[in-house]
C-alpha cells in the first residue's frame, strides 16, 4: 500500500506541477466553452 502511494508521488514529482497546473487549466476552458456553447 504505501509502495503505491509512493509511486503517485513519485509520479506527480517527474511529472511536474505545471504539466498539472496546464492539466487543470485546459479542463477549465473546455467547459468553459462547452458551457458558452450551451
């Protein structure tokens, strides 16, 4: 179990927090466009 948790953070660390951040930041103008298309 900790192994996995290990391995997430391990992951989000080699990931980065602005891949994360751009991540968060696309999905948000997504709906904000599929909301202004409604």
């Amino acid at each position: 179990m900790w192994f996995l948790a290990g391995a997430v953070t391990m992951a989000m660390y080699l990931v980065g927090p602005h891949a994360i951040m751009r991540n968060a930041y696309d999905t948000a103008q997504g709906l904000s466009l599929w909301f202004g298309s409604l």
